[in-house]
C-alpha cells in the first residue's frame, strides 16, 4: 500500500536525483544510474569489512586481534559520489542526504539477508560538536534505518564525553591515543544483540572503543553497520 502511495506520488511530484539533478527513475531522491556509481565493498573481512582478496573470511589483523565486536556490515567503499553525499551531511548540512545514505544502507542490509538486532546506537559525537554542526549525522542515518528496519534505536546508552580532534587528520598511534576513554556508558543496555552504527569505518578503532565499552554491559553480540569503508 505504501510502496503503491509512493508510485502514485512520484508520477504526481517525481523524485528529483540530488547529485545529476534528472528526474530520479527510483523512489527516492537518488537515480538508479547514480546509485550504479557507488563502489560497492564486495569482498570483505566479516569482522571489519576491509576489502580483502582471496579466500580468507576474516582478515590477518582481526585473526590477531579479534575486536570487541563480531562482525561489520558496511556496503560501500568510500570514494565518489557516496563520499560526497557524506560530505554534504556532514560539513554542508545538507540533511536529505542521511534519507538516502539511510535508504541505501537499508536496502543492502535487507538484500543481504542481515540478522537484525534488537536495537541500534549511533556512534555519538561530543555536545560540542553537535551544538556546532546542529545534529548528529549518525543519529539522522540511525532515524532513518530504525523507521525503515522497525528496529529501536537509542542514543542514550553511549556518550562522548571528551572533545577529540577529526580522526582523519591523525596518524595510527595518534588516533589510538586520542580515543582512549573518552567514551562512556551511560546505562546497561536491555538488549543482547546490538548494533553500532557509524557514517565512515578508517580504522575500527571508534566503533572498537564502543563496542568495549557494550561488552563490559554483557551485550552478547556486537555489529558495526557504516555506509562506507574507507580503503588505505
Ligand atoms: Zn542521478
Ligand atoms: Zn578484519
């Protein structure tokens, strides 16, 4: 009923394509040949889904040193046109752009059969920030896939409670030691399968941070879910 409300409304309003601005052949505001260019993230580590060749299931570095979560789930590589449309939630406020990084990361988990969790908590950013940039994009993505999965989602549990300088400016060790416990628990969490959800997975080490910090609660199973993986 609602799919057939949505075809009705596009012939009446049509989806508009934000990124070739043509009137989008899909029902959302994204076209199919633009959805085609994202680079999907097809062979990779179960645990922390960098891209990986051969056979292998799970990578060297997870192998060695398995992180406090089981497994990640994120669909796409992070370059154009899905790093733009990050770009634009991000740092240009553009909020429509979390419907369809939403809607796209929705699609993949449905069509790759993911076992749902019970609940999902967007990776927090510290008041500051938030106060600064006006919302949180991993909660605005976290809206949209708790809506469309009908899974609860609460951003509560985990907080930030220290400002850190942008990940992506800082070498490895740097990033290790700016993340070191300046997340905490606010409440145990009810739910015994839980996933985190973040916009951009570089190293792991924010979702790992997170996901400790859950384990400690006796969350069972942990799951990252992101929009894309970024490849170095
Ligand atoms: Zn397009
Ligand atoms: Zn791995």
């Amino acid at each position: 009923m609602i799919s057939l409300l949505s075809k009705l409304m596009n012939q009446i309003i049509p989806y508009s394509c934000v990124l070739c601005h043509q009137k989008s052949n899909n029902n959302f505001d994204l076209c199919h040949q633009c959805e085609h260019q994202m680079a999907i993230n097809r062979q990779a580590c179960q645990c922390c889904a960098i891209p990986i060749e051969g056979t292998a299931l799970v990578c060297g570095k997870c192998q060695q040193h398995p992180p406090f979560f089981q497994q990640s789930f994120i669909p796409f590589i992070y370059q154009d046109p899905i790093r733009h449309l990050i770009l634009q939630l991000k740092f240009h406020e553009k909020l429509y752009a979390a419907k369809i990084l939403g809607h796209l990361l929705a699609t993949q988990i449905k069509q790759n059969n993911k076992a749902l969790p019970e609940l999902i908590i967007p990776v927090p950013l510290h008041p500051t920030r938030q106060k600064q940039r006006g919302f949180n994009q991993t909660i605005e993505i976290s809206r949209f896939l708790s809506h469309k999965l009908n899974i609860q989602m609460d951003n509560s549990i985990i907080i930030k409670e220290i400002h850190t300088q942008p990940q992506i400016d800082l070498s490895r060790i740097e990033r290790e030691k700016n993340l070191a416990n300046v997340f905490s628990v606010k409440k145990t969490p009810v739910a015994q399968h839980i996933a985190i959800v973040d916009d951009v997975v570089t190293t792991g080490h924010t979702v790992n941070q997170i996901a400790k910090l859950l384990q400690s609660t006796g969350v069972e199973k942990i799951d990252v879910w992101a929009i894309a993986r970024t490849v170095t």
